[in-house]
C-alpha cells in the first residue's frame, strides 16, 4: 500500500489553485503524454462532488480505462478522489489547498493498492511507485505553472 506525498508552493490564489487541480480539461492538458482523455461521466469543466470521469489513456504502453469519483469536497481546502474501476485494486486521491503567504500550498496525497497481491507489491517496489510519483509530479507542475500565469495575468490587467 503506497502512499505518495507531494507538497508544492504556487504562487496563486487558494480559489485558482483548487479549481484547476478539479479541472478535467486540464488534466488532460497536463497528462497529454498519456493521451488520457476523459471519456464518461464529466468529461469537461470542473468536476464537481459525487460526480465520475472516466479516463482513457496509455500507461506502461497498455490503454487502459479508469473511473474515478469524487467522494469529499470542500471549496477550496480539499478535495478527495477515488477510483470507482480500473487497473488498481484502490486509490484514495486527496488533494488539499492551504493559503500561505506567497500564495498557496497543494498537498497531494495518493494512496493505493495494486492489483494482483504480492506480484503487485513486487511491481510497486520495481516501476509502479517511481511511475506513480513522476506522473504526479508532472500533472502537479502542469497546475502550478498554469495557476501562476493565470495569478500573473489577473495582477497585470490591474
């Protein structure tokens, strides 16, 4: 059962932060690299509580699909996702938003449990774990760089 734990300073409002982090067009924006795109459910916009996405996308070279629900939600601290189906046995997304001073901190929090027992324990400690965190991370990154445009922006037109 890992759990990966990032935390990442943008340099935006808490409300832009939390409502791109919920967005589904841009997560796929920032998994393009994937090709996931949502395919059921809410497939555009933002996602809002107890609605589903489906995504359809390339991992590990295997398209695979996975329906996610959101389970918890309260605008704009956290939200929580977690996988309704799909390749994990489960995932529990939680993604939270503390106002700093220079703007706001995500913490995003996901805990899951691969398929297929100790051979899935086996590919967590080998690749799964290392793909997991990187993907995060480049989504994560997607967020802040579109968060501090758009707090650029809004601060420029002022």
């Amino acid at each position: 059962m890992p759990t990966i734990r990032q935390e990442l300073l943008i340099h935006a409002p808490i409300e832009v932060c939390f409502d791109l982090a919920r967005s589904i067009d841009i997560h796929a924006e920032s998994t393009s690299h994937t090709k996931e795109r949502a395919i059921a459910g809410r497939i555009q916009g933002l996602i809002e509580h107890g609605e589903t996405v489906t995504w359809e996308a390339y991992h590990l070279g295997i398209k695979q699909q996975l329906t996610a629900q959101i389970t918890e939600m309260v605008k704009p601290y956290y939200f929580v996702d977690e996988m309704v189906r799909g390749a994990f046995k489960r995932f529990r997304h939680t993604h939270e938003f503390v106002p700093v001073e220079q703007g706001t901190l995500m913490v995003d929090t996901f805990d899951y449990t691969s398929p297929l027992g100790g051979l899935g324990r086996l590919a967590d400690h080998l690749f799964l774990a290392k793909y997991m965190t990187r993907f995060l991370e480049k989504r994560n990154n997607y967020v802040k760089k579109i968060a501090e445009e758009t707090a650029n922006s809004a601060s420029s037109a002022r």
